[in-house]
C-alpha cells in the first residue's frame, strides 16, 4: 500500500497512523528521474570489474598543454612572490605602526587615484553614449511625428473625396420633398430588362418593350 504513495507528506501522515515507527527506507519513496545512479545502488556487476581507458594524447598537444600549464604555474608563482615581498618584506620591516599606516595610507591614495582616472573616463564615454542615444531617440520621435503627420493628411484627404462623392450622389437620393414625385415616375415609366445584344453590337428590345428616340441612340453608340 505504501508503494503506491506519490507524495511524500503523504507517505509521512500514513506512517504516522502506525504505531511503530518505521525504519527509512529509500525504496518506499516515489519515483524519480535521476541523471546519475542514487548512492545506496551499488555498481553494476558488469561495471565492476572494469578498467576505463587511458585517454591517448597526441605529442604536439601534450607539448602545447605542458607549456601552457609552466606559463601558468611560473606567472602565479611570480605573482605570489612579489606581493609576499611587497606586503611581508616592505611592511614588516619597520615595526613602527605608525610609518606601516604611513605605508598603508600612500598605497591606498594611489589606487584611489588610480580609480577616479578610470571613473573620469567611465563617466566621458557614459556621457557621450548617453548624448548619443538621446539624440537617436530625438530622431527617431520627430520621424514618427512626421510620419502621423502625413497619415493624418493622407485620411483627411480621403474623407474629404468621400464627402464630396456622397454629396454629388445625394442629388439623386429619394427625400421626403421629392418621394411622391418619384413614386408617380416609376409608375409611369415601365423598364423592361428584357432585351439582349447581337455580334453585330445591337439591341434587340424584349417582348414588351417599345423602341423609343434614346433606345435608337444607344444603338447607334453602340454600333460606333
């Protein structure tokens, strides 16, 4: 019952519930995805008895990995001997404390020095990127404002082309003045959609129609 407990509080509040303690035991905890074997799982019996290889260097690369490891180890040598001199030597020297605060004092105002010429220079090249990055951004604002600018413009014009256009259709729009004359107009004028045009470019009315002075124009338009 206890293998099927996925959580460990859970696992503790059911071992409570007995009431013997029970001894740890690592294989009633959940499962879990390691990387690498868990430390109370000994070797492998495949595994035991077996030797790993020698990794095989070449002789140029061990030369190249030689002479970088002396570099190293003669410049970490040279640097611990100079502040062992420069620290132990100098110091230790004089057992007067006051000429060793002396010492201590004019070491730190140096590096002091040292640290505000770097900060006078830190703070030219802030300045300047700072001064830099400014004016981009100045840029880059005035080349949106334009570029508003010209939308605006661009549906300005557009509005004004579709006023104009819905004021030039309105003429023939249906008004509360003039629906009754227009009801009296489609009464008596009957169309007739019925009517077709040849190879020839003419118009061959329908069956109800009746050829009139502007149908014959628009024959003849046609025609030309």
């Amino acid at each position: 019952m206890l293998r099927l407990v996925k959580n460990f509080n859970t696992l503790k509040l059911c071992t409570s519930c007995y009431s013997t303690a029970m001894p740890y035991n690592p294989a009633l905890l959940p499962d879990h995805k390691n990387h690498r074997k868990p430390r109370w799982i000994p070797t492998a019996k495949s595994k035991r008895f077996r030797i790993p290889p020698v990794p095989q260097i070449p002789d140029d690369e061990d030369q190249e990995l030689m002479r970088l490891f002396n570099n190293y180890r003669n410049n970490v040598r040279s640097i611990r001997k100079y502040l062992i001199n420069k620290y132990s030597d100098e110091y230790q020297t004089s057992t007067e404390s006051e000429e060793i605060l002396k010492h201590f004092k004019e070491d730190f105002l140096k590096c002091q020095a040292i640290n505000n010429e770097w900060n006078e220079k830190v703070k030219i090249a802030r300045e300047a990127r700072v001064k830099e990055e400014q004016e981009h951004d100045l840029r880059r604002a005035r080349q949106k404002i334009e570029e508003e600018v010209i939308k605006q413009e661009q549906m300005y014009e557009l509005t004004e082309e579709l006023v104009r256009k819905e004021k030039e259709a309105s003429v023939t729009f249906i008004t509360l003045e003039n629906i009754d004359a227009t009801i009296d107009k489609a009464l008596i004028e009957i169309v007739d959609y019925n009517f077709a045009i040849d190879v020839k470019g003419e118009k061959l009315l329908g069956r109800e129609s009746k050829p009139t002075k502007e149908l014959e124009k628009e024959v003849v338009n046609v025609k030309q």
